[in-house]
C-alpha cells in the first residue's frame, strides 16, 4: 500500500525558514531532496472504517425497525467496525499531532531533520550513521531505523516514516564515505587506530574489542544475515561476531576492509 505525504505540516513557511537558516549556518552546500513524514499505512483504512460504521449502524437500526431478521448481523459488523476504526485512531494519533511536522532534508554536505518542534542538523564528515534495516516477509513491510549523531553531539532516531527511504537511507550512507574516506585512509596510513564501535581496525590489523588479526590472513569479508562473516583459508574466524546494525558507518568500513584485503592479497612481482 502506498503511503502519502502528512497534510501540508511539512510545508509550513516557518519551518521552512527555520531549516533553510540552519542549513546555511552548517554550510551544507545545495539542495538536494525533502522527505516529508508519511501518513501511516491504515490511513486508508480509517477513511473506510469511518464510513462503514456509521451506515451499518443506520442499517441496523432500520433492522430493528422493521423486524428485520438480519440486524443482528449488521449489528455486529457494526461492533467490530467500531473496535477497528477506534484501533486505527489510537495508532495514527502521533502522525496527526505535534510530530505531523517531521521533515528530512538533505543537502550535499549534510542533512537537516525536523521532529517534534526541533531540528537536527548533521554534517557528513562530522557524523556516524548506524543503520537497521529489516525485511518481514510475512507481510511484505520493511522497517527502516538510523541513528545518526548531530553537530551538537545528539544521537537522534530517524525511521521509515519519512517519505522513500529507500532512497534517503543510502544517499546519506554513500554520503557519509564520500565525505570520510579520504582522512579515514589518512589516518590508517599514519598508522592510527580507527574505531567503528567495538570493531577496529589498523593498517595492519582487523578487530574486535581484545581480538585481532592481520588483513593478509583474511580471505575476504561477506555479510551472512545481518552480521559479518571474517574468512580465513576457507573458515569463518570465530573471534570474530559483529552485526551490520552495530557498526557506525558500516559502508566506510567495509569499503577500507575490502581496499585493505586486496592490497594484503595482491600478488607481488619481481622485476628483473
């Protein structure tokens, strides 16, 4: 079911001029796109019940009226019309209150994020972003969670109720390594540590909390479920248990694992 944009919150002038300014202030360069928050998926849901209810309850009382032998079944319907109609306001209430106004806006150094009366302002070569992204085959849903950390050293929560986040979520991750590859790689090759949570990594090493190995005895680094596989001569390195939604910046650090691999792995020449 497609979901649509939140009344027109997300376009206030005031809220507008707000981001606009704090964007400016940031230095996050142009304009790239807006996302405004979406209406819940049962949107649709609650227009029909909101419809149903009423006229199967006019049906009943017709029923009765006229001796009808079928106003209990409308009746009924009625009921549990109701009961969902009721349900579906006490989910959607947040999405029609003082959070309708949540907006992303991403900028090409940067992103801005509008929730409950505030703004997050986030630059890409001054920020983490850990990403959870989960498939429900049963139902078909995706849920989509990232935290990323503000100018101000906040960690906020942004999800899936933000307009194609199918499209928002990797625009701000190859973002994010566009902006940090360069002076990551610079500080490896200067022989610093660089900490991706409780993964690390050297220009030598790769690991985890007090457990490490070197990149020439790794085979390659593939992603099993969710959460990172280390192959060695063919076996998977027990000491090593990390997954994907744990890791800030995820994609820098498979970007440098994988360019660290292929410079340890790759066959040396001699010359004559």
């Amino acid at each position: 079911m497609v979901s649509e944009p939140i009344g027109r919150a997300h376009e206030d002038p005031q809220l507008l001029n707000r981001i606009g300014q704090a964007a400016a202030e940031a230095n996050l360069g142009a304009h790239r796109s807006a996302h405004p928050a979406l209406h819940p998926v049962h949107r649709k849901n609650i227009r029909t019940l909101a419809v149903a209810t009423p006229v199967l309850g006019l049906v009943t009382l017709v029923g009765v009226l006229v001796n009808g032998n079928w106003w209990f079944l409308t009746a009924l319907l009625a009921v549990v019309c109701f009961l969902a109609l009721i349900g579906n306001l006490i989910t959607a209430r947040p999405f029609y209150g003082k959070d309708r106004a949540i907006r992303l806006d991403l900028y090409a150094e940067g992103l801005v994020y509008a929730h409950g009366g505030g703004l997050h302002v986030v630059r890409y070569d001054r920020t983490s972003v850990t990403a959870s992204i989960t498939h429900y085959r049963r139902n078909g849903l995706t849920a989509y969670r990232y935290r990323l950390f503000d100018l101000a050293g906040t960690q906020f929560l942004m999800l899936g109720n933000l307009a194609r986040p199918q499209e928002w979520g990797p625009a701000i991750q190859d973002a994010v390594v566009a902006a940090q590859l360069t002076p990551t790689w610079a500080a490896l090759e200067a022989g610093q540590r660089v900490q991706f949570g409780d993964v690390w990594m050297t220009r030598d090493e790769l690991g985890r909390l007090d457990k490490s190995i070197a990149w020439d005895r790794i085979e390659r680094i593939d992603i099993d479920n969710g959460s990172i596989a280390v192959s060695l001569a063919g076996k998977l390195w027990p000491g090593f248990t990390a997954a994907v939604g744990d890791i800030p910046n995820f994609r820098l650090f498979h970007r440098l694992a994988d360019h660290l691999i292929g410079l340890r792995n790759r066959p040396t020449t001699t010359q004559a």
